[in-house]
C-alpha cells in the first residue's frame, strides 16, 4: 500500500497534532487550572451561621446574583458533579455518551489521516455535520437529553437555592461587581492574566 505524502495540515493530520490543535489545548487546560485556583473553601461555603431566610424575592435574587459570582466555581463543581452521578447510576446513557465523545476524540484529536469511509474520503466540514448530526440524535433520541437537562435543572436548583440562603459577606461585594459573571474564569483563564478586583 503506497502512503500520500505531503497532504496539507488540514487534511493529513489531526487537529491535536496541528500547532492551532495544540495550543488550543494548552489554553484549555490552563483555564482549567486558573479556575480550580479560583474555588473558594468549601468551609467557607457551608457554614452555617451565614445562612438565613430571605426577606423578599427581590433580596434572594441579590444573594443569588452575588453567591453565583463568589462561588462560581464551586457551583460550577456541584453541577459537574451532579450531572456525572446521573451519569453513572444510567450506565446505558452513559455508554451512548462514551460512545459519541469517543468519536469526537478520535476524529479531532487522534485522527493523524483523512477520513475514508466507503470509498470515498471526507472533508473536515463533512465530518463536523455528520458528528453534529449524529450528536443531536443520540442526544434527542435516546435518554441521555433527558438525563442530562434533568441533571442540570437539579444542579441549577441546588446552587441557586444556596445562593438565595446563604447571606453574602460585605468582604466580597465589591469583587463581585468586577468579576463578571459565572463563566468569566474561561476567558481569564485563557489570558493566563489573574483578574483584579477594583475596590
């Protein structure tokens, strides 16, 4: 058999071997690592001398807005955790959804060839639709959409529930307001640029 050599980076190798591909993954671990530095001590989260009914809807939604800024990540954690646990006690779910992240691993991170599949060999843009595609199927037409939006709604309800209970420290408001949001650790995190709260 005669091996092609020569193919442009985008066909003849896999994205985990291109310099984009790599650096891609770089910064994902290093937002990783950025975040988890972020997590606040889980003490710190549960004691109970902080917790105290709100007065109104308007003044839980403040607690809220304020907790999900402090504790993003370990909310981001709980969640994680939660929707793994689901996972786990539905092993056919979670069989179907090994199954689709291991074809996504292998066609954009250990792929090194083009793909052929039925004498005929795909493009890039080809292979995105057809997982696209498949993804969505497996995700709308089998258990693992409802397990995993259950999943969520149950990891969103418990932290939200926290957050509305537990009474914010005046120590961290101000940092609140500079922070910007629950998922802003994945752009500073990719910076590598440690964020400064203006107080």
């Amino acid at each position: 058999m005669k091996m092609e050599t020569g193919l442009p980076v985008s066909q003849g190798t896999g994205v985990a071997s291109t310099p984009a591909g790599r650096a891609f993954m770089s910064r994902g671990r290093e937002a990783v690592r950025f975040a988890l530095a972020q997590k606040r001590p889980w003490g710190e989260m549960v004691d109970r001398s902080s917790f105290a009914k709100p007065e109104s809807l308007g003044d839980a939604t403040t607690r809220i807005r304020k907790n999900m800024s402090h504790f993003r990540i370990n909310y981001a954690i709980i969640i994680v955790d939660i929707v793994a646990l689901s996972l786990v006690l539905h092993p056919v779910s979670l069989f179907m959804l090994g199954l689709v992240l291991a074809a996504w691993t292998y066609l954009y991170l250990v792929r090194t060839e083009p793909l052929v599949a039925f004498g005929r060999t795909f493009s890039e843009r080809e292979i995105l639709v057809i997982m696209g595609v498949l993804s969505i199927v497996v995700v709308l037409m089998t258990s693992v959409g409802y397990i995993l939006m259950s999943a969520l709604l149950v990891g969103f309800l418990i932290t939200a529930a926290h957050g509305a209970f537990r009474v914010p420290d005046d120590l961290f408001l101000d940092d609140q307001e500079a922070s910007g949001g629950f998922l802003s650790f994945l752009g500073s995190g990719a910076t590598g640029v440690p964020m400064v709260s203006h107080v």
